[in-house]
C-alpha cells in the first residue's frame, strides 16, 4: 500500500514512523521545516527565548542584593545561532528517524488531485492519505482582539 503523510509534526512524524516500522511503503511530505511548528517556530523557540529571560531577571536580582557585582553582556547574535543550530540538529533527527523507517521524505507543498498528491511538479499515487497539517490561530473580532497575539508575531 502506497501512504501519504502530509506535515512532519507530531501527528505526521509518529503516523509516518509507525508505517514505516509496520514496512509500509511511505512518502512523508513538508512544505517547510521537517518537525513542524513547534521545533521550528513555536514552543521551542519561546522556551529558549524565556529560559534566557528568566536568567537576565534572575542576574539583575542577584545583582541589586549585591551577590553580583557585574553588568550582563548579552549577545542576541548568539543566542539565535545556538537557537538555529539545535533546529537544524532536531531536524537531522528527525529525518534520521524517518529514513531510518524507510520513508521517502519530499520537501514542497502538497495539493491533493484525486488518488494522487502533487509536490514540485512530481505526483504521488496513495492508498492511504494522512493529513497532519496542524492548527493554525484564530483571533476572533471582539472587543480586546488587537491585543491578541500569536506564535507568529
């Protein structure tokens, strides 16, 4: 049987790892990033973001006590570069984890035309069709709302 996951987070990543596992013949297709939003946008990027900020916060508490008698020095340049560097590294795991399942991974955007799926001019027949594409934020248009924000902003 020939399966299509589209999206690589958590429900396409475990959806294409178990078929692959089971020998299943899969095709796991990613517009963007391998891993989804979370890895690549989203929690793990605003948990790093916070660690860091809990740190400064404690820092210049520390130092109105007197315990610390210096100013931090902080590199934003840095902190995106280790950011980025443990995307990519996260990444080649996941792609490690779904090659290693025997699973055929396609970068592009998928469009779905009958029993088949098109990415970057290729088709791909499928028996089975997973599409893990995530959620995406709402705002609704009540009184308060252009003080909503998302991930993405």
């Amino acid at each position: 049987m020939k399966n299509i996951v589209i999206g690589s987070g958590p429900a396409g990543r475990l959806g294409s790892l178990e078929l692959g596992k089971l020998g299943e013949e899969v095709t796991l297709i990613e517009k963007n990033h391998i891993a989804g939003t979370c890895l690549n946008e989203g929690c793990m990027v605003i948990c790093a973001l916070t660690d860091i900020t809990k740190f400064i916060e404690n820092h210049n508490k520390f130092n109105s006590y007197g315990f610390i008698k210096s100013q931090l020095d902080i590199s934003y340049e840095k902190i995106v570069e280790k950011i980025t560097e443990t995307q990519k590294m996260l990444r080649k795991i996941n792609e490690e984890e779904n090659e290693g399942a025997g699973n055929n991974i396609v970068y592009g955007e998928a469009e779905i035309n009958g029993s088949q799926v098109e990415v970057n001019g290729e088709s791909f027949d499928w028996d089975n069709l997973l599409i893990a594409t995530g959620a995406r934020p709402f705002i609704p248009d009540i009184p308060g709302s252009q003080y909503g924000l998302t991930n993405r902003d």
